[in-house]
C-alpha cells in the first residue's frame, strides 16, 4: 500500500519536528510531533508550532526519536510491501533518519520503496485544510494523488 509522507522541520537543513504517514486506503493515519529544539526558526515559530497539536483527538502521539521509530516500524508492520510517497525530498530524508534510534540501529521496518512524486504547481500547504501541520498537508498530498 501506499503511505502518503509529509514532515516538519526547524528551516532548511533543521530538526524533524513532526510526521505524518497517511495510508492511501483506510483511516489509519500516523503521526508524532517530537522534542522541540531549543533554537526555532522563527518562519517555523509563526507557521509550524502553533499548529502541531491541529490533529484528531488521540492521534498525537508526542515521542522522542527513538520511541517514533520503533511506531514506525509498528505501523508498518503488516504491509508487505509499503511504498512511501512524498512530494519534497527532505521529507523522504527526515523519514529515512528517523528510522536509526541509535548508532548502528535501525527501526525494524522491513523493505520498503519511496515514490518521489513531482508535483509542479501544487503545495501541500496551499491545499491542506490546517497548513505546516504534517498530518493534513499529508491528507492533501493523497487526495493530490487521487486517492
């Protein structure tokens, strides 16, 4: 199946701050907002931060990394063959990083295959119900999609 990505970070280069994975079939969503960084940009102070916590009741799950990469791998688990789509490669990055908890460690997820999808003239942000929040810019990403 395929699991829509969406991640925020401290600026360019910057600290995952939260991700989302969005299953293209079901409600099964997933999603963690992690530890804040001392130092936020302040792009990310006025247009992240006030809307991490702009998700469902039960779904925001605050964890450290390492806790969030072992739920990774807990959600993944029964996809055989899960395919990761994101529209933005940092996004695929912070994903990937995620996945080590710890020096020569690795989240048990299995195989897995990302889908880098281009989408010229199309934001996430511009189309998501709640902005900057990973959770609905990844819901606009599947609908992007057609799903």
């Amino acid at each position: 199946m395929r699991y829509f990505l969406d991640t925020e970070y401290n600026g360019f280069g910057g600290e995952l701050i939260s991700l989302a994975l969005v299953p293209e079939h079901g409600d099964q969503e997933f999603y963690t907002s992690l530890p804040l960084p001392e130092d936020i940009h302040p792009w990310v102070a006025q247009n992240v931060i006030p809307y991490l916590r702009h998700v469902p009741p039960g779904v925001d799950n605050e964890m450290n990394r390492a806790e969030a990469a072992w739920q990774i791998a807990h959600y993944l688990q029964g996809d055989r063959d899960p395919v990761i789509v994101a529209d933005w490669p940092e996004d695929i990055a912070h994903f990937c990083m995620l996945l080590l908890p710890g020096p020569g460690q690795i989240a048990p997820v299995g195989s897995l295959r990302f889908d880098f999808v281009a989408t010229p003239g199309f934001s996430t942000a511009n189309n998501s119900r709640v902005p900057h929040n990973a959770l609905h810019d990844a819901r606009a990403l599947r609908t992007f999609c057609g799903c």
